[in-house]
C-alpha cells in the first residue's frame, strides 16, 4: 500500500513501530552507557579541577543520580541518528523523490552539528564561565563549596541547549528545501529572529554581560549562516518546482494527444461501421 493512502489509524500504528525501533537503540545505548559514563564524569569534573574546585556530593544518592544523567545522555546522543532517521522515514512519504533524498542527506550533518554545539559549549564557553565565577568570588572573599549535582546541572544547563540551537542551519535548510523559507522571508524577519536567539542566549547564559555575548553572538553567527544555506536550498527548491511543473505540462500534453488519437480512432471505427 501506497504510505500516502494510509488512514488515520494505520499512520498511528506506523508512529509506534518507528518509536519503538527508537526505544530498542536507546535501551542498547543506555546498556552501552554504562561503561563510558564513569570515565566520562571523571573527565568532565576535570574543568572544575582545573581552578582547584573541589566538587560535594550533599546526599547519599547524587553520585548515583549523576551517573545515571549521564547514563541518560550518552544514550540520547548516540540514538538520536536512529530518531533522526524514523522521524525522516515516517514523514518521508509527504516528499517527493529529490526531496526524500535530499532531507536523508541531512541526518549526519545535524548530528555532527548537534556534538559541534557541545564541543563549543563545553570547551568554550564552560571554562570562561568558570573562571569567571571563580574570580568573582575570590573578589568578594567568598569561599565557595559547590556540590557536584549543581555542578553539573549547571554544566547540563549550559552545554546541552547548545547542541540543539546548532541544528539552526539543518532546519532552515530542511523547511528551505521544501519551500516554507525563503532567504527573503528570513532577512525580512531577522530583527525577530535576532531579539528570540538573545532572549535564548539570556536563559542560557548567566547573568554577565561577556558571557552573554559569548552566547549571543555565535547565534547571530548561525542565523547568518542559515540565511546562506537558505538560499542554496531554495534554489534547489525552486529548481525542483520548474522541473515539476516541466513534468506535469508534458503529462498534461501526452494525456491529451492520447485521447485525441482515441478519439480520431472511434470516429475511423464509426466510418468503417
């Protein structure tokens, strides 16, 4: 059966097929998880390390908690090609061939994008921050004693959201290629789409003007960049729409030449009756 002729309930049934395809790779990649996540929170205690901050654990249950939050993102991070690819699969019909392949190209760019955002986050901005925070309180004679569930709350807080903005490009892209958005459209509202991002940035980032701008400003960065993939994608968009329209008028006159010819043969038939 045609996936596009699929009625309601059966577009339901084929949704929980794809999520559970997508809960089997997360439950083998929590399993796998569990041998990368100790070494990993080791590693990621080592920023704090590095400006002598001596990390608490203020109840008998945070290391565990920790450990199963990171259980959890290591997880989430290595299935979420496979979500990619169901969400691709399961919306893929509504496209047409050019379309469906060249959305399927997108699934490792943003993957790749998603662990850039992380990587910029975390090595990055997360030590400037720190160091920032830390001075501070030597300044104000302020003995600080951070517990490791804050710490990494706030380095959760602050590096996650990132791996999610980087994906900017690959959705504009994405809703370029099938033409929600046009490059016009986008500088059009770019004075919207900057005041959002540094609303983003303001949630994100704490409540210090540098830091602030190390967040804002590669967003205004991507948004930048987004318009100029904008642009490839909607030519490309534009271009499959010609040769649509090409394909439909030569359907369109075949039809027509056919049923000229099967009339013209009735009315033959009709004379030699």
């Amino acid at each position: 059966m045609n996936p596009r002729d699929l009625t309601v309930i059966e577009h339901i049934e084929e949704l929980r097929k794809r999520l559970f395809i997508v809960a089997v790779f997360f439950v083998l990649a929590m399993a796998g998880g569990f041998f990368v996540a100790k070494p990993l929170v080791k590693y990621l205690q080592s920023t704090g390390a590095n400006y002598n901050i001596e990390l608490h654990a203020f109840d008998v249950v945070t290391p565990l908690a920790i450990y199963i939050q990171v259980v959890f993102l290591i997880a989430f991070i290595l299935s979420s090609p496979v979500l990619m690819y169901q969400l691709w699969a399961f919306i893929s019909p509504g496209l047409r061939d050019v379309e469906r392949k060249a959305t399927l190209s997108y699934i490792p760019y943003s993957f790749l994008l998603f662990l850039a955002g992380l990587s910029f986050s975390y090595f990055l901005l997360f030590p400037y921050v720190i160091k920032f925070m830390m001075n501070l309180s030597n300044d104000l004679e302020i003995q600080q004693t951070i517990g490791i569930h804050e710490y990494f709350s706030f380095l959760f807080k602050l590096t996650i959201p990132f791996g999610f903005l980087f994906q900017l490009p690959i959705v504009v892209l994405f809703f370029s290629r099938i033409g929600i958005l046009s490059p016009e459209l986008l500088i059009r509202i770019r004075k919207y789409s900057y005041f959002g991002l540094f609303v983003c940035a303001a949630l994100i980032a704490p409540p210090e003007l540098a830091s602030h701008l190390m967040v804002s400003v590669p967003l205004f960065v991507l948004y930048e960049i987004s318009i100029m993939i904008s642009r490839i994608g909607y030519k490309k968009y534009l271009k499959s729409e010609e040769m649509r329209m090409k394909e439909e008028q030569e359907a369109e006159q075949k039809r027509q030449i056919e049923e000229a010819l099967e009339q013209q043969r009735r009315q033959i038939e009709e004379l030699n009756q």
